[in-house]
C-alpha cells in the first residue's frame, strides 16, 4: 500500500494491490470504501490496544504475585452456599 504523490495534504489517496482491493470490495457490502476502511482501523487500533493491556497486566503476574494471591486466597474463606 502506498500514498498517492498527487494526493492533497489534507485528504491522501491510498494505492492497494488488486487483491487487496477485491478483499476490501468484497467485504465492505454496501458501505463506501473509505468508511469501511476507517471502521477497520478504528477496531484494528482498539484491538491492538486490548492486547497491550493484557500483555502487560499478564507480565506484572509474577510468581511471588501468584503466591500472594492464592494465600490471600486461602485466608478469606468464600461462601459456597
């Protein structure tokens, strides 16, 4: 994918491969392409954005976090009725 040289600063015009181009026709349906295009960035950018906070809430999980939890864990007993 590349940016148009003659596209005005404001409003560039993207240039796809041809399959890129039959896969975004394809799925768009009725929608014009550039909303269809911005919607997946949008989804695209808060996906990416979901999977940098569970790496790193995953990475602050560290044995001696894990042990702390299952003794707090033991010491408040949890109804199970």
């Amino acid at each position: 994918m590349k940016v148009a040289q003659k596209s005005p600063a404001p409003r560039q015009t993207l240039t796809l491969a041809r399959s890129a181009f039959r896969m975004l026709d394809s799925m768009r349906g009725e929608l014009p392409k550039s909303v269809f295009v911005e919607e997946l960035l949008t989804k695209e950018k808060k996906r990416r954005e979901r999977e940098a906070f569970y790496r790193t809430a995953v990475t602050a999980y560290t044995p001696k976090v894990r042990e702390e939890t299952l003794k707090l864990n033991e010491e408040i007993p949890i109804a199970a009725e």
